[in-house]
C-alpha cells in the first residue's frame, strides 16, 4: 500500500465557509456492487458451458475491468489525503478505478468532463437539437439488405 499526500487549497472541503463537503460513495453498498461481487466467479464458471455459443469466447480484459471495479473508491488500496490550507481540514480521496461503461461513479465524471469539453472548446454558443432517427430492430435487416440505402 502507499499513500500520496496532495497538500491545495481546496474551497469545497473547508467546512467553515459553509459549503458542501466531501461525502465518501458506498458503492459497497449498491446494489449494482452486491450483485458483481456476489456472482462474478459464478458467471466466469459457467461462461464456457453456458454463454461462449452465444457470445464468443471469454475476454481476458474482463477480469481487470471487474477487479478494479470492485477495488473502486476502496481507502485499502491506496488514497490521496487533501488538506485545505486555509483551515487545516483534511480527508482522505480513495483512487478509482477510472473504467468507462462498467463502473457507474466514474464513467459519470467522464461523461461531465467530456460535456464540460464539448460546450466549452468545440460547439460554438449557439442553441443545439439533437435527432436520433432509429429502425426498429425487425425492419433492420431489409435496410442493410438494400443497396444504394447506406453510405459506403
């Protein structure tokens, strides 16, 4: 285990100018969290008798992606401690996991930053629409099979 001590002024974690707080996650405690901890090795088990026919062979990245989710946001497996030099108060950061698409708490930070960049360096200020046209699932099948229907 190591530790890194990030020593800033941090506005949000002063608890004298009556803002906001850091509140650790319990995703421990989710049940998203339960439900991969409790079945993982059960699914990995069963994945070649059951699942491989359908779905293709067993991704050797899989096991990362659910080790680290389940090591998210864990204190034991290393943390940062923040310190406001205005009043002293300190907390300690856990490090995540920083998985996309698997782990709801950090594919949401990526989702914000991704925004936060879009609105701010790509899209000029303007007012955006957004339309998604979609085939039903059953009338997808005439669409490929038509030529000339989607760009090459």
């Amino acid at each position: 285990m190591f530790y890194i001590r990030v020593v800033f002024q941090m506005l949000s974690t002063c608890p004298t100018l009556k803002q906001d707080v850091y509140r650790p996650r319990r995703s421990h405690l989710s049940p998203y969290y339960l439900c991969i901890e409790s079945h993982f090795e059960q699914l990995e088990g069963s994945w070649e008798d059951r699942y491989m026919r359908s779905y293709g062979f067993w991704l050797p990245f899989v096991m990362d992606v659910i080790y680290n989710y389940l090591d998210c946001g864990d204190l034991h497996f290393g943390f940062a401690r923040v310190r406001c030099d205005g009043c002293g108060h300190e907390y300690l950061l856990p490090f995540s996991c920083k998985r996309r698409h698997f782990c709801p708490s950090c594919h949401q930070k990526r989702v914000v930053e991704f925004g936060e960049w879009l609105y701010g360096e790509v899209l000029k200020q303007v007012p955006h629409r957004q339309w998604v046209f979609s085939i039903p699932k059953r009338l997808r099948i005439y669409f490929y099979m038509t030529v000339g229907c989607w760009p090459d």
